[in-house]
C-alpha cells in the first residue's frame, strides 16, 4: 500500500524519454563488457582447450636443423630435458622411430599398389585424432593408422591427376585396407593396416604407441635409437622466447604454425578495445544513470520534503528509490545475459562446421561479470539514492 | 513525554521578540506530558515558526528544544522519523497534503506508513463521516475546498499513534459545527492515547479543555 501510494507520489515528477535514454545507455554498454567477455573465454578454450578439434594451434614438432654437414640429426636425451625445461614448453612427447622394414600394398589387383614405408609413434595426448578405432592389443592383426593429410593432398592433386587415377575422399581412404609386411630376420609378418584419421599436427604414419613399442622388441633389428623429432606443447606457439631457443639450439619447426600467432595479436586487440570501450561506456552509463536518479529525485524533491515532514524515514524511501530503480537495471542484464547466450548459441553453431568446439553456453565468467555488473549498479544507485536522499530530507 | 523549551527565539524575530513579553520565548516552559496546551498569539507573532521549530522543520533559532531530555538538533534521519510516526503528530496550518492524491489516499499514506499499523482501513470512513467529509474522499485534495483540505488533514493526523499532537490554526476555515466535531474526535483520540495536545490560535476558545494557556 506505502509502496503504491509512493509510486503515486513520485512518478509525477518522471519523464519517459531520459529514462529510456539512460536504459539503452546502460544495455549497450552491459552488453559489450559481457560479450567481449564471452569472446575472451571462447578464445581462451580454443586456444587452450582440450577438445578434440583444436588441432594445429599449440603442438609444434620439433627437430634440427638438417644442413647437410652432420651425420646425425637426431636429439640426444639431455636436448630433449633441457627443451622440457624451458618456461614455455608444457609437454615434450618423443617420436618413436619404427626400428624394422616396413612395406604396405593393395588387398587387390585392380588397384595395384607398393610401397616401402615406415612408422612412428607418440604418446596419444599429442595427437589431433581421436577415434574409436585408435587402439591396438597384442594379438589383433589389424593397425591402426594415422596419416598425414598432405599425403592424401599430394596425392589427389599431385599424384592421380597425373596417372590418370580416381580421386580419393577421407571416408574412402579409410575404408580401404592395406596389407602391411613387415620383415624380420626370422622371415615375413602379414598384418592388415587401416588409417583412422588424417592429422594437420604431425607429418608421419603414425601407429599406437603400444603396437610400435611392441614391434619393435619383436621385430627391431637396430639398437634403441636417437630420437629425431619431438613434439611440444606450448601456451604460446608466437613466444619469441620460443623463437629464440629454436634459433640457438639449431632446431626448427613448422613456420606455418607460428604465423597464426599474428591472428591472435589481432584477435586480443580487438577483444581487448571491446572490452575497454564497454567500460568506458559502463562509466558513462553508470553516469547517465545516476543523474537520472538524481534527477528523479530533484524532480520530486518538494513531494520527498513533505514525505520526510509525514514521517517517512529515508530509510522508507531509499527501499522504495531502490526498488523504484533496480529492477530494470536487473531486466537489463538479463535481456543482456539473454542476447549474449543467443550469440553464443549461434557461434557455436557456425563454429562447429569450421571445426571449432565452443560451449553453446554461456561461460561462468560471463555470468559472473553480470553479476559483477548488478553490483556495481546496486552500489551506484543506492549511494546516489542515499546522498540525495538525506540532502533533500535536510 | 515532556517538551522542554529554554531561551528561544527564533533568529529572524529575535530584535522583534526580545522587548516584548512572552509565556514562551526566552522563558523555561516544560509542557508535561497528557497536558493540553493552548498559545495564543496575534499574527506575525511567530505561532507557525514555534510550531515548526518543535516539530524540527526549522533549525534557525538561538536557546533549546528538549524532547524527553534530549536536545531536538540530535536527533537525526531516522530517529527522527520513528519519532514523527510514534510520538509526534501534526496538523499544519496550510495543511501539505498531496495534491496529486486523493483524500482518502492522503490519509492512506499515513495511516501505512508506521509499522504495524494503528487502524484499520475502516476508521477513515468512520472519521469522515463524522467530520462530514466522506463523500469527498475520492476526489483529488487539489480539488477539495479549503475547509475540507482541513478536515483532511486532521483525519490524517490521528492516523498515528502520538504522545503530543501538535495543530497550528486547525480550525480556521470551519464553521462552529464542524469545529465542535472535529474538536471531539481530537479530544477522544488524544484520549485514547493518554496524549496531550499543543494547539495555537488567534483567539481565546474553549474548543479543549486546557490545562495551560499560554500567550506567545
């Protein structure tokens, strides 16, 4: 009943315009301070996450420098320790080199194929594939691969067009068996291989790390050798830091990988002036706002003179200012919160066909940030409330 | 709940006051608790200003207003408004009601505005209609005529409970039935609450039955 006969009171004084102005205000603002935080967290878990798609960005294979003036490329232990010890690498994962001869040929006769050929493992959180069929036990027959996918470019576009052969899709490629020998002293082992994905990470035939270790006690004719390669994972493939180490130590690795920190210097400026510009507009929002509260409060200041002489205490009337004001700046933030989860859903939904994984969710920061937002709103309404308030009330 | 006063004057009228005698400024005057108390007072004598100043509307005199034994400048914000809701009632003279609001809605507003509150919504009518006023009470109080707006405002200061009603000229626009009404329902109130009244005027009356008259 108090609280009607207020609203009574004190809505005379209001003009709708300003209002609006000072809402749209503040939802422009809220809106670029939260979507510039989604931004930030959708970047960081592609950047950093672990789903399965994030495949190039953080992972660089590493190996010396082959200049023709040494033997022996490969890494000795005490390399591979010091590269695992530097500040910017987060994992070191060896590339097991297979230790026996390999060759692989067509099931068929219409399609005759035969190669020599190799393998190499590595530990499986290094890879860009996962896939059901990415495992092995001892007694299968079949091996799992997984292929390069420039292979499969060279040899749809290099190597078919000029032999006259069919083009192959993945799906193709991966319904093919292929017949894999491997000799041994003791004479010819037969298994079937089948490739279960293509990777952008690591440019090899790859097979699990337990069928090669196995392999090659079985079949190995060379003492356990050198290392050649190493794959790393780093926060940052753009550290010059990283750079620098490579430089030194004579090793290298893909350049094409490290340009996409260029992308992300881009990526982070924009993210960051988004950030910045939601909030300066917050401030001037926060600005509009409480000059809206003052001068609802100037507007109707003769009608809170009077309340305050019939005994309403400020107290009375900052709750009713408060509950006057607050709740839209809460619709505010949740038509916010709303739009920037919209944005969000449909992100995701682009994403996912550039095989790009994103929560279709909102992230807690985001929330947090519009909770973070309501507080601050809360806190700038009721001290403008209370100043004016107890000013008018003498 | 005593009201003690000591010395004052207020600043504007304090050349004017100082030469000429007076039963309330620049005296020790204490009005006891349940007393009715009557100060009469010519015009330009100061009768609103001393209304205002016990009621703390008004800061700007020399001397001291104690309510209870506490100097009136201390109590501040929301003391002071649990003081106006429980222990001080007023009548003003130009009455401040709201314009935008009905009669009834004026009367509400006092009537809510202390928890929990002393009367049911039903008194209103009960009062009005025995101040002659019921009929009236959905029109806006802008509408209302002067004598009305003053019934008005009367109704609303018994909405409360109080230990001291305070009334600065209440009955200036009422005929002599409508003040003997409005004068009985105060004086039942007042009853009811074992409080005491401090009213002000132009001329001797005998509206109440005083305990001290004083002449300002």
């Amino acid at each position: 009943m108090l609280h009607q006969l207020l609203t009574k009171i004190i809505n005379t004084g209001i003009g709708g315009t300003r209002r609006w102005l000072a809402s749209i205000g503040l939802f422009v603002a809220v809106l670029l301070i939260l979507l510039a935080t989604q931004l930030q967290v959708n970047y960081n878990n592609l950047l950093y996450g672990s789903s399965n798609r994030d495949s190039i960005a953080n992972f660089l294979v590493i190996n010396k420098v082959v200049d023709g003036n040494k033997m022996d490329n490969s890494l000795t232990s005490k390399e591979i320790n010091q590269l695992r010890q530097q500040p910017f690498v987060q994992a070191v994962g060896e590339l097991t080199n297979s230790r026996f001869k390999v060759s692989a040929q067509s099931p068929s006769n219409q399609v005759p194929f035969y190669t020599d050929l190799f393998f190499e493992s590595v530990p499986n959180q290094f890879i860009d594939v996962q896939n059901k069929g990415w495992t092995w036990k001892q007694g299968d027959v079949t091996i799992p691969m997984i292929v390069p996918n420039q292979f499969l470019d060279l040899y749809n576009f290099g190597f078919a067009p000029s032999q006259n052969l069919a083009q192959l899709s993945q799906d193709m490629v991966m319904a093919l068996p292929v017949v894999i020998n491997v000799q041994h002293p003791g004479g010819l082992q037969t298994f079937t291989g089948r490739v279960v994905g293509f990777s952008d990470r690591i440019s090899s035939v790859l097979v699990p790390e337990n069928f090669l270790d196995w392999a090659n006690k079985q079949f190995g004719t060379r003492q356990q050798a050198n290392t050649s390669r190493v794959v790393i994972r780093t926060a940052d493939a753009g550290d010059p830091a990283l750079a620098v180490y490579l430089k030194n130590n004579g090793l290298k690795t893909d350049a094409e990988k490290t340009r996409f920190s260029k992308y992300r210097l881009i990526v982070d400026v924009v993210v960051k002036a988004s950030a910045s510009t939601g909030v300066v507009l917050l401030l001037f929002a926060l600005l509009v706002f409480s000059l809206f509260v003052q001068l609802t409060i100037a507007a109707t200041s003769a009608d809170i003179q009077l309340l305050v002489s019939l005994g309403t205490s400020p107290t009375q009337l900052q709750r009713f200012l408060m509950q006057k004001f607050m709740p839209a700046n809460l619709i505010i933030c949740a038509v916010c919160l709303v739009t920037v989860w919209l944005v969000q859903f449909a992100a995701q939904q682009f994403l996912i066909n550039q095989q790009l994984l994103i929560s279709p969710m909102l992230s807690l920061y985001t929330v947090a940030a519009a909770l973070a937002i309501i507080l601050v709103l809360w806190l700038v309404t009721r001290a403008t409330v209370r100043k004016y308030i107890f000013s008018v009330a003498g | 709940m005593n009201i003690q006063i000591n010395g004052l004057v207020p600043l504007p009228l304090q050349d004017k006051l100082s030469n000429r005698p007076s039963d309330i400024w620049l005296t020790q005057t204490t009005f006891t608790s349940g007393n009715k108390i009557k100060i009469k007072a010519a015009s330009g004598t100061g009768k609103t200003t001393l209304v205002h100043m016990l009621y703390k509307l008004r800061h700007d005199y020399v001397g001291e207003i104690l309510i209870n034994g506490r100097l009136l400048p201390t109590i501040k914000n929301n003391q002071l408004a649990a003081l106006r809701q429980q222990s001080l009632s007023i009548v003003f003279q130009d009455m401040r009601l709201f314009d935008q609001l009905t009669a009834l809605e004026n009367i509400e507003l006092k009537r809510v505005l202390a928890q929990p509150v002393l009367y049911q919504s039903k008194v209103i009518g009960q009062m009005a209609e025995q101040l002659g006023i019921l009929h009236i009470l959905n029109q806006k109080a802008g509408n209302c005529s002067y004598g009305e707006r003053q019934r008005i405002a009367i109704i609303r200061a018994l909405m409360q409970p109080f230990k001291w009603l305070i009334m600065d000229e209440p009955f200036s626009h009422l005929d002599h039935l409508n003040i003997d009404k409005a004068a009985s329902l105060i004086a039942t109130e007042c009853a009811k609450r074992a409080a005491g009244l401090i009213i002000t005027d132009l001329e001797h009356d005998a509206h109440f039955d005083y305990t001290q008259q004083y002449q300002l």
